[in-house]
C-alpha cells in the first residue's frame, strides 16, 4: 500500500517572498536529498552543545578515571569526532563531507552536576555542517552514558542544540 507523501506547508505571508519552506521535501511533497551543485563553496563553521547530567559519585569516579573502561572524557571526545565524520551515514538526507577540522570538548559543568559538551566543526563547502556538529555532541554524550551506565542508568542526555553556525548564503546564526 503506497503512503502518502508528507506535503509542507507553502503559505505566502507576502506576494514577494514565500514562507519558509522543508528543503528536503520535492514539489510533491517526497523527501529528497537537496540540490547543492549551484551554491558557492564558502567557509562555514557549526557549534552545538549538549549535557549529560548524572549521580555525584559518578561524575566523581570519570574525574578519578575509575572505570575500567579507560578514561571516559577522552574515548567520548574521539567518538564524537568519529560521530561527526560519519553525519551521512545515519542521516539519511545528509550530504557525505569532508570536514577540515572536527573540536569536541567535555568539560563538568559549572554546577557540579555532569558533563558539558561542546562540539565544533568547520569545512569549507557547498552545504552546511550544523548536523555534523549535533551528531558529535550526540554521540560524545551517548558514549559517556555506554562508559557510565554500569553505576548510574539514570543519567540524563538533554539540551542539545545549535549555538553558532557561519557561511552559506543563510549567513550567521547565534543560538542560546
């Protein structure tokens, strides 16, 4: 039984410009991966943070480095660069990159209750790397919880989000 496609929403607020519009549904309403053969290649840098909020005694054992593991902030440091070089791989819609530089750090938040995560990615291309910057804070804070789960099932993944994004025709971008 074939599906319906899912049909967004093309309302004009204005006779000169339309409103926003899904890029990735065609004309009738299929999703498609979106044409990028006529944008410019320019610089372009994405930033997005996440936490992972957990029991004291277990944010207590990563900064003692006592999981048999190894050292949790370093392998969930290197799987959110791997995180992000593999973006299109578990996005469907996603164009494969080749990123110039990929930073993530994880820092214990300020107030003591978790881990902060920040990740930065940058390439100079046709399309934007916002979703390679999110996968790295994604993946980084799942590995924390892979490493940490044994002691602490109730760690919480939140507030991950877009904080900076640069290049491209849509310009600059400044999230909270």
């Amino acid at each position: 039984m074939a599906r319906k496609p899912v049909r967004a929403a093309t309302k004009s607020t204005r006779k000169t410009k339309s409103a926003p519009r899904l890029t990735h549904l065609d004309a009738a309403g299929y999703a498609r991966m979106v044409d990028v053969s006529d944008k410019d290649i320019t610089a372009r840098i994405a930033t997005a943070k996440g936490t992972i909020r957990m029991a004291p005694a277990t944010l207590a054992l990563i900064r003692e480095g006592g999981f048999k593991k190894g050292d949790v902030l370093s392998i969930a440091r290197l799987a959110g660069i791997m995180g992000a070089k593999r973006t299109s791989e578990l996005i469907p819609l996603c164009h494969p990159l080749a990123l110039t530089s990929v930073k993530v750090d994880l820092a214990v938040s300020s107030k003591g209750d978790g881990i902060d995560i920040t990740a930065t990615c940058k390439i100079d291309a046709k399309t934007g790397i916002e979703m390679e910057a999110l996968t790295a804070v994604s993946v980084a804070a799942l590995t924390v919880y892979d490493m940490c789960k044994a002691v602490d099932r109730g760690m919480v993944i939140g507030d991950i989000r877009l904080v900076h994004k640069s290049g491209g025709k849509s310009g600059t971008y400044e999230g909270a």
